[in-house]
C-alpha cells in the first residue's frame, strides 16, 4: 500500500497512546478503533498519527470505568447524547464512592473499637430530652426492624440520636461532659429507649459504657443494661449531605404552627401557603385556613403540602417558642429547625396536594 511508511505499526502506535497491544487488537474486533490499514498478507495492523487523538479519549473513558457500549456514544453519538452519557456515569461513581465510603467507615470504626470500651458522660435531663424528640420520627411498623429503632451514635466527641420512617428524619446532637474510647453505634428499639429516657430523666448524670460485652448505662447508684439490636441503620449522614441549599427561610412561632396544623389532624394532607408576612395553614382545598403572622425570608413558593400526622409530631418536638423551617423545593425535604436548639433537626417531606398525584 502507498504511503505505509506514514503508518505506525500496533506495537509502536501502542506505545505512543498508553494502550496495550491486545487492547488494540480488541478494540479493532469490537469496531471502537479501527486500524487505518491491515495487511491482507500478513494481518498486520498499521495505525495512522491522526488516530492518536481518538486512541486516548478510548484510554480515559476507559479509564474512568466507563462500559464500552457507552464509549461508543461518547465517541461517535451526537454530542448531547455523550454528556448525557458522562453525566450518568459521574453520577454512578459518586454513588459507589459514597457506598465505599460508608461500608469503610463501618469497617473502621469496628477496628477501632474491638476490645475497648466507650465511655461517655451526658446530664440525666439532657439525655431524656433528647430522646423524648427523636423518638417521634422512629417508625410504627415492623416492616423494616431498623426503622423502628434509635440510633445512638458516639462519634467525633459527640452522641448524636437518630431516627427515621423514610417520611421525616430527626436528629439530635449532645455534647458529653466526658468522652473516653472510639466510636460507637448502637441500635436501640424505640420502646427500649423510651424507658430508658424516662430512668435518665430520674438521676443527675449517665455514663454509656459500650464495649464487646453489650451496653450499659450507670448513674452513681444504679446500672441497667441498654439492650440493642444488631440490624442496618440507613445512611443518615449521606440523606442530610444531598440536602439541597434553602432557597426559602420563615419563622413563625411554633405553639400557634403545632395548633394549627393538629387542628386538620384527621386530614391526609394540608398546604402551607405564604403570601407577605403571612402562614396560612388549610385543607388542600383551601377551605380550614389558619392565618398566622411569620418571618418570610425570601419570595416562598405559594403552597406546599405535608401530612399533618408527619408534620405535627415534627413541630412538637421541638423547643422554645418560634421554629424555622428550610425550604428548598416543594417535593424536597423541609428542615425544620428549633431557633433555641440548634443541636435538634428534623427533615420532613412534603406531599403533593393534588391527590391524584
């Protein structure tokens, strides 16, 4: 053939793109990267220098784990298509990344703690105020075990109480006054927890000792083992680290909130809506309207809907007399904040108002 001396072999083209030799034999075979001439003598594969380009956006992609039926798109499909393609891909390895994060610090915390104890000293009342507003946010049914436990968590010199349905999640964050050992998570049914608050809401101060042999909580002159269940708690860290930035802050005070919204109890679902410095709680229809004087931040949407019987408990749990709520969206989680308690956080998410939906 004219003009073969231009053309590199496979070994040297190889070379030159970071490819193996079987790769390009394999690529050539699956149509990804042709060869700019074959020898019908020999087979012998030449390669042109104006394939170097196209060899090594194949070696990225594929080094970006990227599966070769996607390659294709990438590199012969119309543009849009390929960024389509790229940015499902990205967003597949940020998930596995996320995933490997989390089983990883499961493992290592496991690590950390095998054959030690944790101690961690917490105020009798703070303890029994902290469960007494998670618990609420823990699931009725039985239908995921895990969801009808607490999650206590001793971790980067805190004990943080968790819990969830898949509807609202709340968490709260003590400070002990003393911490020794590494971290720790516990699982803990929520009627167990339950009567637990209502021990530590009896003594002055609760040591938690958590070691191999199980848990236990002590006061100067007691000690009762903390029975806990060996079961999978979500990732609760992953669902506040997607949390979107607020778009939307009000304020309003939260006895009038909590009344208002148990007024429509019996509903399936109820719409806030905002309009100046107002909150007006009612029926989906509209009909029922409460009026209530807030604080509106920024220009809300008009409406957004939640279950009353998700929402409420919310609102009750929290402290002092005014509550914010954090809106980014009308079909994303609503932060629900106590102004006089920073450490306690409720996410709930709304409903859609048309019933049909």
């Amino acid at each position: 053939m004219d003009g073969t001396t231009e053309l590199l072999g496979i070994s040297a083209f190889a070379r030159r793109v970071g490819l193996a030799p079987s790769a390009l034999r394999f690529y050539d075979d699956c149509r990804v990267l042709l060869p700019a001439w074959v020898d019908g003598t020999t087979g012998y594969r030449f390669y042109s220098p104006a394939q170097e380009a196209r060899a090594a956006l194949l070696r990225g992609l594929r080094e970006a784990g990227l599966p070769l039926a996607e390659v294709t798109v990438v590199l012969d499909g119309p543009e849009h298509e390929g960024r389509e393609v790229l940015e499902r891909h990205l967003e597949r390895m940020r998930d596995r990344t996320r995933k490997a994060e989390a089983a990883i610090a499961v493992v290592l915390r496991s690590l950390s703690t095998a054959g030690g104890t944790t101690e961690a000293r917490i105020g009798g009342v703070e303890l029994a105020s902290a469960v007494r507003q998670v618990v609420p946010a823990a699931a009725s049914d039985v239908e995921l075990p895990a969801l009808g436990c607490v999650l206590v968590e001793i971790d980067d010199g805190e004990v943080r109480l968790v819990a969830t349905d898949r509807y609202r999640l709340s968490m709260r964050v003590l400070r002990p006054a003393a911490l020794d050992g590494g971290p720790r998570r516990l699982l803990v049914r929520t009627a167990d927890l339950i009567e637990f608050g209502q021990w530590a809401a009896r003594v002055h101060e609760v040591t938690l000792q958590v070691g191999p042999d199980g848990a236990r909580a002590r006061s100067t002159s007691e000690s009762r083992v903390l029975a806990t269940v060996d079961d999978l708690f979500p990732d609760y860290r992953e669902t506040l680290s997607a949390l979107a930035p607020p778009e939307y802050r009000v304020i309003v005070d939260r006895p009038a909130l909590c009344e208002a919204v148990n007024s429509h109890a019996g509903a399936a679902r109820i719409a806030l809506g905002f309009a100046g410095d107002e909150l007006t709680v009612s029926l989906a229809d509209r009909s029922s309207a409460v009026t209530l004087p807030a604080v509106c931040h920024q220009d809300l949407p008009r409406r957004i809907g939640f279950d009353p019987a998700v929402l409420g408990p919310a609102l009750e749990a929290g402290v002092g007399p005014d509550v914010l709520l954090e809106i980014s969206a009308v079909d994303r989680p609503v932060v629900v904040r106590s102004a006089d308690q920073g450490s306690f956080t409720t996410l709930v998410m709304p409903v859609a108002l048309d019933a049909s939906r």
